[in-house]
C-alpha cells in the first residue's frame, strides 16, 4: 500500500514544530513500507523526526521532499496534493488539532464525506436541482443528513461523547482528550484506507486510551484491508493494540524494526540501548574500515617494493 525508499527530508519554510527549529535535514533517508491492513507503530524520543514523517505522507507543503520511491498504491505521492492525497484515501490524525470556530464537528464530516464521494448524502435537494447547483457546497437533503447523524451517533457512543459534540465548533474549547476523540471520530466517519495517527495517546487518561484504542480495535475489525501507523512515544497504547510491526527511529532514520518485543525492550530499558548499539555498529564499521584501508595501504606498499626489487635485479643482470 505504502512504499517509501530513499526518503530525505529537509526544512523549507518556517519550521513547524519545536523540534524541527533551527534544522536543516530532518529525515535522512527513510526505508519502510506498509501493506493493505497492517498496523505499524514508529516510535522514538522527541525530535527524531516522526511527526514531521506524517506530515510528509500527508503532504504537508513547507517541506523539501526527496525520495528514491514515494508511493501510495502505486500513485506517485511526489506529484500530489494534500487534498488528492486526502480522495485517495490517506488521512492524518493530527497531534495539535486546530480550533475552527464556527464550523461544527457535524458540517465538517458531512463536507469530508461529500468531498471523497462516500456519503449516502445527496449532493444537492430539490431546490438546489431547481436552480441547477449541482455543487457539494450545496444544501444537502434532510433525510440524508438524518442518516448521517444517525451513524455518526454510533460512534460517539463508542467514543463516550454525547450527541450534542456534533453541534459544537471543531476543537473550539476541546479538552485534550475530547480532540484526540474527535480525530477518531473523523477516522471512523470516513473509513480512510491509511490511517496516521500522530500521538493519538498524549493527553489520554487510562479510561481515555481505553476507549480510543477500542474504537480503533473496532475500526480494523470493520475496516480489515486499512492499515494504520501509530506514532508514540510511549509503548503504553500498545498494551490495547497488536501491531504487526515495531519501527524505532532516532536522528531522521528508521535504525531498527521489529515485533513487539522490540516495543517491550524500549519501554524496559529506553532508547539509550539502541543509541549505544548504533555507537558500537559505527565504531566496528569505522574500525574495519580502517583496517581494510590499513592493510590495502601495506598491500600496496608491499607490491611497490616487490616492483622495485625487480627493477633492481633486472638492472644488476644487465650491467654482467
């Protein structure tokens, strides 16, 4: 589904984070790749580059993109837009969702799933064919919003939120918790095909992250061929999530991969192991690197001095 190679990221406008402040090169060379219906986790300390990985997927315009192989389900995400990237079925979880006053949590769905064609909504009502707007920005039918509602109040009910959080302004006045439910809501809403959730467990109280991951358990059960990649620091979330892979990324690149176990060993011992295991692998690589330039050195020195005594003996044969 998702296949990154190669994939290098530099700063091109104003950083957008802290941790990406004041550098140039974030991701230096990012190799993974995510099959339909996996679930993957990528982990690592701050400012190892992971959020700024999601945003780059998601296609995020104030970064400097280069990548051997960038693709999602064969389409070259190089050449896409945020917004066709969003139609085709990628969706991000944001870590700091914005407050939008006004526009109500129920209006934005209704728009995001007019906008990628799978609402049961129709595009426009009876006057809105009189008049001939036939735009998704026109006024929808009664009995399709009343559908809509309808499912969406299914999931509030997983999520524990009442139903009158659809009429309130998105993420205006949110408690953390409620905005990460809220970006859970929405993913569930619109059934993406990959899901990036960016630290969906910061700010989750053990009843919160309970309830969160429950949805997401049941979102992969109803939704088996969507993948998702879960961004945390913490290997806490994974105590409610089995995930396929384990990817640990410090200093822009993916240094190791694995299960679970891979997981358990950071939460035990933290990320210092890893970085002291990249120190020792790069002190033998530099080590074995100078003695194979140590001993071409003496090679060649050696086959010098061979040459030279040949030249000597040819030299005193001539002159008898």
């Amino acid at each position: 589904m998702l296949a990154i190679r190669g994939l290098k990221v530099s700063i091109e406008g104003p950083a957008s984070t802290k941790v990406t402040a004041g550098k140039k090169e974030i991701l230096k060379g990012i190799d993974l790749e995510v099959g339909s219906g996996e679930i993957h986790v990528l982990m690592g300390p701050n400012g190892s580059g992971k959020s700024t990985l999601a945003q780059v997927i998601a296609g995020a315009p104030q970064f400097k993109v280069q990548s051997l192989k960038f693709k999602f389900e064969g389409r070259d995400l190089m050449k896409l837009t945020p917004d066709k990237r969003a139609r085709l079925g990628i969706f991000l979880a944001f870590q700091h969702p914005v407050e939008i006053p006004g526009v109500s949590v129920f209006n934005v769905l209704r728009r995001a799933k007019q906008s990628n064609g799978k609402s049961a909504i129709p595009l426009y009502n009876s006057v809105a064919r009189k008049k001939k707007i036939y735009s998704p920005l026109a006024t929808i039918d009664v009995g399709g919003a009343r559908i809509l509602r309808q499912e969406l109040v299914g999931y509030l009910r997983d999520l524990k939120l009442s139903e009158d959080f659809l009429s309130r302004s998105l993420n205006e006045g949110f408690s953390g918790g409620e905005k990460k439910r809220s970006e859970i809501l929405q993913m569930m809403a619109l059934a993406p095909k990959l899901v990036i959730l960016d630290e969906i467990d910061s700010g989750l109280d053990v009843d919160g992250l309970k309830t969160v991951t429950s949805a997401i358990n049941q979102f992969t059960t109803k939704n088996p061929r969507s993948s998702i990649l879960i961004i945390t620091h913490y290997a806490r979330i994974l105590r409610y999530l089995k995930p396929d892979f384990v990817h640990i990324m410090m200093d822009g690149i993916i240094v190791k991969s694995g299960s679970m176990k891979l997981a358990r060993q950071i939460e035990e011992r933290g990320y210092e192991v890893l970085n002291d295991e990249r120190l020792k692998t790069n002190a033998n690589v530099i080590a074995s690197e100078a003695r194979f330039a140590s001993e071409a050195r003496r090679a060649k020195q050696s086959k010098s001095m061979s040459f030279s005594r040949m030249r000597e003996s040819d030299s005193e044969s001539s002159s008898e």
